[in-house]
C-alpha cells in the first residue's frame, strides 16, 4: 500500500502541478502569439482550467491521503505539511468560486468579456491565488519527500532493517 500510495501521489502532481505549469509558462505565451489576442486566447483557458480543477481536487485528496497515512518522525513537518494542504485546499475553492465569476463575465459570442475592469480585478486576484497554490504545492513536493525518506528509515528501524543514523 506504501509503494502505491507513494506511486499515485507522484502521478497526480505531476499531471496537475506540471501540467500547470507547462500551461503557465508554455502554452498561454504561445497560444496568445499566435491567437494575436489574450482575449481570445482566454476563451481556451477557461476550457482548460475545468481539466486543472478536475486534477486539483483529485490531486488534493490523494495528498491528504499522503498527510494522515505516512508515519513520518518529524512532527513538525507534518503539522507544515497539513498546513501547506489546507493552503492549497482553500486556495482551490477560491479558484473554482472565482473560475464560476469570471466565466460568467465571459460572452461566447463574439469573444466579448463583459465589466472589463471588474473582470481584469478578479483575474489579478485569480493568477496570484494559483500562483500561491503551486508554490505551495512545490515546499509540499519537498516537505513530502523528506517526510517519504523519514519514514522509510523508521519502517527499516522498526523491522530490525539495520538503518543507522538519521535521514
């Protein structure tokens, strides 16, 4: 269960976590220089996002899952750890609440978005939350590794593996 859980938990971030950030820093500069327009090119964002949200929320229960099941020795990194997850917990729900607003302010036809300054505010508001998500999501990465080596090293102790030292 350890080897699975572990294996699961590496496939969700990088699905959700590198495939937000291959969009980000990739395919949204590309994608708006040859689209001409960001206007036009959010219009596929919006489809995007729900595909993101999607490997969010499925991303965010598999690290749960991570949080409460490894037996990790550092208690404070796993105090820093469930933080970090309800960082990034509350971060989504802000993201899907905002994502709902900010379609709603987009008009297919025509490839209009509609109170243009209210719209610009909350998209601001909406890349700064993703923004503190993934580098959340990046100290978790860290944090869960050591966590991983931690536990590792007490599964060998207490089996009587003949691990010395500390990881």
């Amino acid at each position: 269960m350890l080897t699975l859980r572990r294996y699961l938990v590496i496939i969700v971030l990088m699905f959700w976590q590198g495939g937000f950030t291959f969009y980000a820093a990739v395919v949204v500069p590309i994608s708006t220089s040859v689209l001409g327009s960001r206007i036009r090119q959010g219009f596929i964002t919006r489809e995007v996002t729900h595909y993101i949200n999607v490997a969010a929320a499925v991303g965010l229960m598999l690290l749960a899952w991570d949080v409460l099941a490894t037996r990790d020795p550092s208690r404070i990194r796993g105090h820093v750890r469930a933080g970090l997850w309800l960082v990034m917990a509350v971060c989504q729900a802000l993201l899907l609440a905002m994502h709902s607003h900010l379609a709603g302010l987009m008009q297919e036809k025509g490839h209009i978005i509609q109170e243009e300054e209210t719209f610009r505010s909350l998209h601001r508001i909406y890349l700064w939350t993703h923004t503190v998500q993934w580098g959340a999501g990046l100290v978790f990465l860290a944090l869960m590794l050591g966590a991983w080596q931690g536990e590792t090293f007490r599964e060998k102790r207490d089996s009587g593996g003949g691990a010395t030292g500390r990881p």
